[in-house]
C-alpha cells in the first residue's frame, strides 16, 4: 500500500500499458469517455465528521504566536545539510481548519504573480532575491514594521512604510534569508518574510524547452507549450514558463507555516524506493506557489466547515522536478512541475488511505468527490484561483484507495478515474455544462 509518487507511478505505468491517454497523471480510458456517472454528493456533504478529535489551541491568530525554538524533526529527510537561516521558526499548532480567521496581509510581488496574494498569521511570505514586493495590512489600524530592521537593511534590502499600513520592499539579494513581519495594533501578529533561491533557465536544444538547475541539482527540462496536443495547453502558454524561485526544505524549514494547516516539507513528497516509503524526497526544493497554497488552505476550511474533521490534508504529491515527472510517468505539461498542483486526501487515522468522508463504510472514489465538490463550491464562488480537478479511486490495496488532484493553473479542466479489477472507468463527476474538453495534458 502506498500514498505517495511510488503508488502513483504504479498507477500511471499499469494505466500506460494498457495504451489509455494521459491527463496530468490521470488515465482516461477511451473506452468510455461516454459514460457519464451521476454522482449526487449533497447528502455526503452534509454529513457529520467521522474523525479524530484534535488537540491544539484554536488559532485566534492574533496572539503573538510561539517562541522562535528550533525544533528537531524526527524523520527529517537525508539533505546534505547547509547553513541554517538566521532564526529557524516555529510553528504553532494549529486548531481545525474552521477556526482560522481570514487573512491579514495583501501581498504584491513585483513580475511575480506566483508569489502574490493574501496570508494568515504566522504565514511565510516568500520572496524573490533582490526582488520588490508591496505588503499592506488588510487589518484597519494596525502598522507594519519589521521586527530586526537592521538585520534586512544589513543584508541589502530595505523597507520603507508609507501610511504605517503599507511597507515597500526591496528585498536582500542572498537567498535563504529568513526575516520576521510584524502588525502591530491593538494585538500583535507576525509573519515570516523568506527570501528564495533563483533557479537558471537555460535554452534546451529544441526549441522552446527550458532546463532548469539549482546550483548543480538538474531539475530537468520543460516542454514548449506551443507543441502541446491539447489546445488548453497551447491557448495558455504563458502559464507553462518554468517555476524561477525556489525554497529549500531542510531542517529549518520543513516545517515552516505557509498557511496554517500547511507546512513546506508536504510540498514534496517522500519516495519509495523498492515499495517502501523512505524518508528522502525526489529533490529538496520546491517553486512555492501562493495561489495554491490558498486555495489547499480554503479547501481545508471548506471541509472543516461541512463537518470533516481532520488536522490537515495529506499531500500525495506536490512539486515534482520534471526528471521525476518524467520518471513516474507524468504528463508532460503537469502542474505539478510548476508548483500550483497536489494530489491531496484526508487521512487523519494514518492508514495511508483516504478517510470514509461520507461514511458510509468503504473508502472509494465517493470519498473523493466529497474533497471534488468542496474544492469545485470555492471556485464556483470565485475565493480561489481556478484550475484542475481530478478525482480517482481505486478498489486495490496498491494504492490510497481515493484522492484528489488540485490546482491552481488558472483555467478550469476536469477529470476522473475509478479502478475496479485493474479496469479504469472514465468517471465524469462535474456537470457537462461546466466543462467540455477532452483533453491529453
Ligand atoms: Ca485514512
Ligand atoms: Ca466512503
């Protein structure tokens, strides 16, 4: 059994080999594009939680957070160790999803959409090296300064408050960096401001592709959108340039904030090495992507909020470098190269399965289309960036039995897939009307 890429890579080769298309990491099975399966999930939605109850404060997120501990991971994965940022945060444990409160920063990122957006408390702000950023308070009468303006200033950046509410940034040129955010009003609530590593992009021999490195790590190559077969792919081609800014999970960093029921360590997956989960990830870094971040933290809230009760969500699969994609069979234009996709399941018993979302005994791809529906409710609503949506279950102890594939690419594609005895059956759970392609990547 397994919940990670090594699961899914079985799943897409076994799905390859019976010669079905691809979409992202989904098999479609040509045979019956047709078949349309009407899943009603309403019911399932408004069922009670199933699940643990779970310790932790809930998070008013106007405290003044926890000390600035280091904290010793048990697990943490082999890196070559490299030198720790200035304060290794930590975090505090956050209550359930429908108890945090709404955002407090609007963050502007200059020529970095990927990086902008809106945060919590206690959410690391990542930036890029040497970039410029806007930050302003969503939170009337509270000011913004930076708790160690010295150690910014000393390491290049500077800062300058405009109306107390908003701070113009330039941002240090050395990339791992690690500054703490202050707002300060009738409370006090911090942030963290991180500063990225800037991956090099350099002209693949076919024209159009990139290759990617990090120092000497080789992420690999990105396709030209422009070649793609599908006419999505091709119509967006802005939005497949290679991820430019990259955190490094380490020690320090794994289990950094970057929404409050997210941590950087689950933004790349562990994997198995001879059907063995192991504690190593394919590549320690990762392009964070805040649209996603906060549509996988809405999501959260979402199912909080029909009665779900877990800590956080289970990411199978994050970030993938393109070398890994490949190697597991992914689909050569996959979000999950870019950074805004996860394939994520609810599994607060830790049986490596998704949990019985809508009770009603078995764990299947019904468990799925409770996530599905939450995630389709919040785009529908217009609180998250759009993207994919795709649902799978499995009848097979090989697999997590049901997850979901999320993210935030910016147009809206839908998929699913439901295998029973080896046979995948196209499941088209989203409304007709909504979505009509049948596309290959
Ligand atoms: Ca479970
Ligand atoms: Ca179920």
């Amino acid at each position: 059994m397994s919940n990670n890429d090594g699961g899914f890579s079985r799943a897409v080769a076994n799905s390859a080999s019976r010669g079905r298309k691809v979409l992202d990491i989904a098999p479609r099975d040509a045979e019956n594009t047709g078949m349309r399966l009407a899943i009603v999930m309403a019911a399932a939605l408004g069922l009670g939680g199933c699940l643990l109850e779970l310790p932790g404060p809930g998070a008013d997120g106007e405290s003044d957070g926890p000390d600035l501990a280091h904290i010793d991971l048990e697990g943490a994965p082999q890196d070559e160790p490299q030198e720790a940022p200035p304060t290794a945060p930590a975090v505090e444990s956050p209550g359930e999803p429908a108890d945090v409160p709404d955002q407090h920063l609007e963050v502007a990122v200059e020529g970095a959409p990927e990086l902008s957006g809106r945060f919590w408390a206690w959410d690391t702000v990542c930036l890029p090296p040497g970039g410029a950023a806007t930050i302003k308070s969503l939170r009337p009468g509270y000011e913004l300064a930076l708790a160690d303006p010295g150690a910014w200033t000393g390491a290049g950046g500077k800062a300058e408050p405009s109306g107390g509410d908003v701070l113009a940034l330039k941002v240090p040129q050395k990339p791992g960096g690690m500054y703490r955010l202050e707002m300060r009003g009738a409370k006090r609530v911090a942030f963290w401001l991180c500063v990225l590593t800037e991956a090099a992009a350099t002209r693949d021999r076919r024209p159009g592709t990139w290759r990617l490195k990090i120092g000497r790590e080789t992420l690999g190559t990105y396709a030209d959108p422009a070649a793609s077969a599908s006419r999505l792919v091709r119509e967006h081609k802005d939005l497949y340039a290679p991820p430019r800014h990259f955190l490094r999970i380490d020690g320090s960093t794994e289990r950094l904030q970057l929404a409050p029921h997210l941590l950087a360590g689950q933004m790349v997956s562990f994997i198995e090495v001879d059907g063995r989960k192991t504690k190593r990830r394919h590549t320690a870094w990762f392009p964070p992507n805040r649209p996603l971040i906060e549509k996988l933290e809405r999501l959260s809230r979402e199912l909080a909020a029909g009665g779900v009760r877990f800590k956080r969500l289970t990411i199978n699969s994050g970030f993938r470098s393109p070398v890994y994609n490949a190697r597991i069979g992914g689909s050569g234009y996959s979000r999950h190269m870019f950074g805004d996709a996860a394939d994520v399941m609810v599994d607060q018993d830790g049986n490596d399965r998704m949990d019985d979302l809508n009770r009603d005994g078995v764990c299947d791809h019904r468990d799925a289309l409770v996530v599905a529906q939450a995630l389709r409710k919040l785009e529908l609503a217009g609180s998250v960036r759009p993207g994919g949506i795709g649902v799978y279950g499995y009848d097979t102890a090989e697999s997590c039995a049901a997850f979901v594939h999320v993210d935030a690419r910016g147009f809206v594609t839908r998929w699913g897939s439901d295998y029973r005895r080896g046979r995948s059956l196209a499941l088209n759970w989203w409304p007709p009307e909504e979505f009509k392609e049948d596309e290959s990547d």
